[in-house]
C-alpha cells in the first residue's frame, strides 16, 4: 500500500479521536461550562447530524478543488475548531466548533475516501480502504483511551488540545505525500455533479448504503453503552471500561485488516460467513454479560465482525458508485454517519425498557437481523461482477 494511505489514515486517527472521545469529557464540560450533561450531549449529536448532512455538501463544493488542497484545508479547519473550542469559555461557541469540526471531517473523509480508492488498482479498493479505516479502529483503541485519561488528569480542554496537535503532522504528510493530482481536471473529464447524484437512485448503490447504515448503527448502538455493561451488568471497577473499549477497538483493527483482504474479491463470503455470526454474537453477549471472562472475549469478536461486514459494505458502496467518482466518497461517508447517529439513539429508548443495560446490546442484534434479512433475497446484487434482474 502507498504511503499516502497511512497519512490519511492518521488524519482519520486524529478526526475519530475527536469524535469517540467526547462521551467521556461531558460531565466536566457541562460542569465547566454551566450546562447540564443532557445539553452537553447536544454536542455528540451536532457532530453526527453535521458529518452526515456535511459528506455530500462539503464534497459537492470541493469536487473541483485540487485533492491536495481539499484534504489539507479540511484538517486545517479541523484543527482550527479544536484550537477555538479548547480556550472558549462559551457553550454556543463550543457547539459551533463542533459543527465545523464536523464538516471538516466530513469532507475531510469523502475526499479522503475517493482518493484511497485512486492511489490502488481498481481491484484493491477494499485493502485501501481498510488501510484508511484502520484509522478510526487505532481512535477506539488508543486515541479514546488516551483523550479519556488525559482529560481526567488534565481536564477536558487538554483533550481538545492533543488532537489539535495530532492533526499537524497529518497535515504535513498530506502537504508532502499526497500526489498533486487535480480533481478538478477528473471532474472535467467526468460526470456532471447532476449525472454524480443521480447515481443515488440506482437500487443497488442504496442496497449497499443501507446495510452499510443498519450494520453501523448495530455496531454504534452497543459501543455507546459498554461503559454501563461492565460496571453495572458485570459489576466492574469504571477502570475496566478503558479495557473493555480497548478490546473492542483491537476486535475492530482485526475485522478491518482481514475484511480488506476478503472484500475486493469475496464480499459474499464475508457477508454469508460474518453477518449470521454477529447477529448471534449480541444476544450471547446480552446473556453473558455479567460474566466479566466472556464479557472481554466477546466484546473482542463483536468489535472484529462488526467491522469486518460494515467495511466490507462500504467498499461496495465505493464498486457500486463508480460512476460517482468525485461523490462516492461522500455516499460511504453518509452510510457511516446515518448508522452512527441512529445506533445510539435507538439504543438509548432501550435503556428504560425491562432490558435495562441489556437493551442496547438486544438493539444491536435487532438492527443486523434487519440487515440480514434484506440481503439475503438480494445477495447476487452484493457479489462482485454478479448481477441481479431484480436490481437491474
């Protein structure tokens, strides 16, 4: 794989960090702040609800810019918002920042994503985009970790300090290593942006982005609640829940590397093999869960399963919108974020049923039977260089 792909990959690093972290900073910014933690909340769903409506928008202005330039302004103006929110005193302030945050990272990530897939052979999308990935899996297993301690040691703004930093040495390496290709010469030669959007109304690309959304939101649905499983279902010590995520961000590198190697050519095995595996996994953990042993070796397989079948449907989104070259990045992107948004709150309806802490794990299982159960009938539409008559 290109060296290019690793700077991307650690700007992607920096940009999860920032996203995953929060959740453990916002009692201290509400208490800081003078807000309550349910207002601070509002800063998770901003940048969720901002990286979703921000991948097509950002990358429909940026589809004539050169990729070089469009990855380095977005950084750029990524740091610039963690730089403001570290030192303002204001919670309207800091809620715009997380916005901008936001709409740097989306177009940030769909251009990051079109250019992964054009630094590779057309057959290796899946390996580069599992490189680009491996990012946001490094966030879960030591930049969320690590933003969590620093911001107990140091309060939350040095958190927001630290990923500014990061973001700096990605910049550099993109200002270095990206090659100085124009996208706006592609664009010249390619689709119109009209015939680009109107890729979105082929079934199969859809097919693909809603698995892509539901297996995402599974995934997002019990991430967001671990903490409360291992310290009130398996009756651990809150130091265990730095374990636990670690766990399952190690689970999530693993599906990821070993997805990329299995995507470009066999997705229907990834698929045939890992989806009716993960939809057993949640109810199993849900039983298990109290039990602290079966507890770590689960969350591991669920982290590694569940990014093994969400990467593998966003490569498809990335085969199927071919013809979108300057915008399929920003479909992947808008999958992610849609199943990123809704995991959690669908999980969270759930924790004041009869399931309690269980029930977003129950969700979760809940979410990939759906996902399963759409593919199934379509499956030839998933499978490389295969066709469906339904589809068609």
């Amino acid at each position: 794989m290109p060296l290019p792909l690793y700077l991307l990959a650690l700007a992607v690093f920096a940009m999860g960090t920032s996203e995953f972290m929060l959740a453990g900073l916002l009692p201290d910014i509400a208490s800081e702040l003078d807000v309550t933690v349910g207002t601070a909340g509002v800063l998770t769903s901003a940048f969720a609800i901002g990286m979703i409506v921000g991948a097509p928008l950002v990358a429909a202005l940026a589809r004539n810019w050169p990729r070089r330039s469009s990855l380095l302004g977005f950084i750029l103006a990524f740091t610039a918002a963690h730089t403001v929110g570290a030192v303002t005193t204001s919670f309207p302030v800091l809620f715009a920042t997380r916005v901008v945050a936001a709409l740097a990272n989306a177009g940030f990530l769909a251009v990051a994503l079109t250019a992964a897939a054009t630094l590779v052979s057309p057959d290796r999308k899946g390996r580069a985009l599992a490189v680009l990935l491996s990012g946001t899996t490094m966030a879960t297993i030591a930049g969320v970790p690590g933003g969590s301690v620093l911001g107990t040691l140091l309060g939350w703004r040095a958190a927001f300090w630290a990923v500014a930093a990061l973001c700096l040495p990605a910049a550099l390496g993109i200002l270095k290593g990206i090659p100085t290709g124009r996208a706006k010469e592609e664009a010249a030669g390619g689709p119109a942006l009209r015939a680009e959007l109107a890729q979105l109304t082929r079934p199969r690309l859809i097919l693909v982005m809603l698995l892509g959304a539901l297996v995402n939101a599974a995934t997002f649905a019990s991430f967001t609640f671990l903490a409360p499983v291992v310290t009130d279902t398996a009756g651990l010590d809150e130091l265990w829940i730095s374990v636990v995520l670690v766990l399952f961000g190690a689970g999530s590198f693993v599906g990821v590397t070993v997805a990329g190697r299995l995507s470009d050519q066999r997705p229907g095995l990834v698929i045939a093999v890992g989806g009716p595996l993960l939809l057993l996994g949640w109810p199993v953990l849900a039983m298990l869960a109290d039990k602290p042993v079966a507890l770590f070796v689960l969350v591991f397989v669920q982290g590694a399963l569940s990014f093994a079948l969400g990467s593998t449907l966003i490569t498809r989104v990335l085969y199927e919108a071919t013809k979108a070259p300057t915008m399929a990045g920003s479909y992947a992107t808008a999958a992610l974020n849609v199943g990123a948004a809704a995991g959690p709150l669908i999980a969270a309806a759930t924790l004041s049923t009869t399931a309690g802490t269980h029930g977003p794990l129950w969700a979760s299982g809940l979410l990939v039977a759906v996902a399963l159960l759409i593919a199934f009938p379509l499956r030839t539409a998933i499978a490389v260089g295969r066709s469906t008559e339904v589809l068609q």
